[in-house]
C-alpha cells in the first residue's frame, strides 16, 4: 500500500522538473533571441549604419533615474 506523503511526494517532484525543463528552454530561446540581436546592432555599428535615436535614449534614462 502507498501512503499519500509519498504519493504527494513524487507528484511534487515530477511538476517541479518538468518546470525546471520549461524554464531551461525559455532561457535558452531567450538568449538566442538576445544574441541575434547584439549580432545585429554590431553589424550595423561595423557598416556604420547604426542610428542611436537619442530622444528615446535620454528619456529611458531619465525613467531610470526617477
């Protein structure tokens, strides 16, 4: 017989890994997804096509600040 703390027990366990598993994959798509776009702007910025929109940058800034 299988008493219910061990059966609440590995429940518990099982949720939490796959979960573990999801947040792995997010991060990892994530990261990917931030790198294509740090190649991006460095390939610009090496063609010289980069743009820095300084109204938008000053006013991020500033939200910082206050």
């Amino acid at each position: 017989m299988i008493n219910a703390v061990k059966q609440g027990f590995v429940a518990s366990a099982n949720i939490s890994n796959s979960n573990q598993v999801s947040k792995e994959v997010r991060t990892e798509g994530t990261q990917r997804v931030e790198n294509d776009r740090l190649s991006k702007i460095a390939q610009q910025i090496k063609n010289g096509e980069y743009k820095l929109d300084m109204g938008a940058t000053s006013k991020a800034i500033a939200d910082d600040f206050l």
